[in-house]
C-alpha cells in the first residue's frame, strides 16, 4: 500500500509516496481502500510543522489526512454493520493520505446507496 509521507516540515516539495505493508484490521476495526481524501488548512499547517496536535501526537514522519471515502476491503472481527465492498466516508486522526487505512468502526459511516 502507498501513504504520503512528510519526514519533516516545510513546502509542498516535503511530500513523498512511499510504500507500507498493507495493514490488517483488528478487533472492531475496518480496512478502507480509499478513492478521495480531504485536503484541508489543517492539512497544510501539519506540512509546514505548526500544527501542535501533530508534533505532539505523532511527530515526524506523519501521514496528513482527517478524512477519507473508499471501499471495506476487510473487517476486523466484533465488526457489525459494514461488509466487504460497502461504500464509506470517516475520520481519522492523520493517515488519511494512504491508498489503505485501518480505522475503528465508530469513525466510519456507510454512503448511502441513494446518494449516487
């Protein structure tokens, strides 16, 4: 799987796409193939090093990213309400610029079939 990577702070010219190990969902958790992202002012204050949060919470290298839409790929186990290939948006603290994310399933909410 591929994430976007910032290893320290400054312009745009600091993201990288690297490869990870794709991750595995555990108790009570979902794996999202994610198709958009959100780029945000938070986003941007994350790059340039100024957001507290980050540096205090995760530090360098961070992956950006606080919300996502993609496709359950796999689901943890005590996982009710989401099955493989259901369409999602969530939230998550960081990490929502990778291609794959785990994320617990009280921060996903399905799209509705409708909403097309």
């Amino acid at each position: 799987m591929k994430r976007i990577v910032i290893e320290g702070s400054g312009g745009y010219q600091k993201l990288q796409v690297l490869e990870f190990p794709m991750p595995i969902p555990q108790n009570n958790e979902v794996l999202v193939a994610v198709s958009a992202a959100g780029v945000n002012f938070a986003d941007i204050f994350v790059r340039l090093g100024l957001y507290k949060s980050g540096k205090e919470l995760v530090g360098w290298p961070i992956t950006p990213g606080f919300e996502f839409a993609g496709q359950v790929v796999q689901c943890g186990q005590d996982v009710s309400g989401f099955a493989m290939g259901m369409q999602v948006l969530g939230v998550t603290r960081f990490g929502g610029y990778s291609s794959h994310l785990c994320v617990p399933i009280n921060q996903l909410f399905l799209i509705p079939q409708d909403s097309k």
